[in-house]
C-alpha cells in the first residue's frame, strides 16, 4: 500500500466516535491519541482521573491572553486556533491543531500569563490536565514524556516553515502549503483527494498565511482553475495527486 493510501486509511479510522460518558470512553479516547501510544492500558487506567474531557462548540474561547490558569489541552476531536496578536493589532493564527495535538503547554514550563489565544474551529472534543498533575505524571513516564517532547519538536519545526514561507513564498504558495497541511492533519478520504475536514473561510486562511481576506480569495481562484484546488460544500479539497 502507498503511503498515501495508509494514511488515507488511519485518518478514516480515527474519524470514527465514541461518547465519553464514562471512564471506560475516556480510557479509549486517551488510547487514541498518539501521545499515549507507548503507554499501557494498565497505566492509563491508572492515571486516567487525572484527565478531564469536555465538549466544546465551534468559536468558543479556550482561554485568551493574560489567562493564568495552569492547564494542558489534548485535542481529541475537532480543531483548535491558536492566535497571537501582532503589535498593530493584528490576528496571526500561530497554530491549527487537531486531533492528537496538545496546547497551552507553556504552563508545564512556567506561570506566566497566556501570550495567546485559542478557539475551537470545529466542534471538539478537549482533555485537559492540571500542568502539576501532568508534569509529575511526565516525571514518571519516561515514554510518555519523549512523545510530549516529539510533539513539541513537531510544532517548532511547523512554527519554523510557517516563518520562511511568510517571508519568501509568495501568497499564492503560501496558501497551498498550508491547505497540503491541513489535507494531511485534519483530512477525511473522498473520492480523488482528501477533503480538509476544517470550515475555514478565506479570513481565517488570510491569517494563517499573512495575507488580506481579498488577496487570498483572489488566489484561491487561481488555485481552483489550475486544478490545484476544489471545493465540495464549503469544504477545500486537495487532488491526490498533489499529496504524493
């Protein structure tokens, strides 16, 4: 199998729901995630009342800046924007995270306030953890502990492309490497492609990209009649072929 479809395979295979109306489905949500792949299901039971999970709607505020709570968020279900303001007032999204991610992980390190804000983007499924209980669980779970790290390492490298192609990509580019992104993060399989299972409407893009709303509209189109680029719905949709 190529590595396209096997990957097509596992995100149709983590799209499937389960109600979390006990510890039985917290236990199988925390299994799911990637961060705990190496941990044993006799440790997780263990641990798992450390772990509370909550369901959030689209545009509801995680936390914003100046927040001082110390908590943790692994995204279960759905998607998350972190955005940062820009000294002129400007909304930049920093980071668009979705299942298998965790954010707000600055409180493991210290107890300043929030630089940041994150808002759910599509409806959501959140486990949260107090940054103490995480940080003593860390302690003990050497395994555990290299995937938080892992993951960490992920989003600098992300943070890291995001920078070069703000400063040398034109927009047009720009926007077609975060749509390939997002294709490959939060993707559902349809027929030639994957549909990129995030509503996102063109400001959202523009702030993704470091652009205007009426610039990104504008190349999205040329995206569309080069054939790079569809829609299904309200939905983009990345051709197979430009994910090989």
């Amino acid at each position: 199998m190529s590595g396209l479809g096997a990957a097509i395979e596992t995100l149709a295979a983590l799209r499937k729901e389960r109600p979390v109306d006990d510890d039985a489905n917290k236990v199988w949500y925390l299994r799911q995630n990637r961060l705990f792949a190496e941990a044993t299901e006799e440790g997780i039971v263990e641990h798992q009342h450390l772990f509370t999970m909550c369901e959030m709607s689209r545009g509801t505020l995680v936390f914003d800046v100046g927040n001082s709570e110390r908590v943790i968020y692994f995204v279960k279900r759905g998607a998350v924007r972190i955005v940062r303001q820009t000294p002129d007032g400007k909304d930049v999204t920093v980071a668009l995270l979705g299942p298998g991610d965790l954010f707000g992980e600055e409180s493991l390190f210290d107890r300043k306030e929030r630089t940041t804000h994150a808002v759910v983007v599509e409806d959501a499924l959140l486990c949260t953890s107090r940054a103490d209980d995480l940080f003593t669980l860390l302690s003990r779970d050497p395994a555990l502990a290299l995937n938080v790290a892992k993951v960490l390492s992920e989003r600098l490298g992300d943070a890291q492309s995001t920078m070069e192609d703000l400063a040398y990509a034109k927009v047009g580019d720009r926007i077609e490497h975060v749509l390939r992104r997002l294709a490959t993060e939060h993707g559902v399989p349809i027929k030639g492609g994957l549909r990129i299972d995030v509503r996102l409407t063109h400001a959202d893009i523009a702030s993704l990209v470091g652009s205007t709303r009426e610039t990104v509209s504008v190349e999205i189109g040329k995206l569309i009649d080069a054939g790079r680029l569809s829609l299904d719905g309200r939905s983009f949709v990345i051709p197979r072929e430009m994910l090989s």
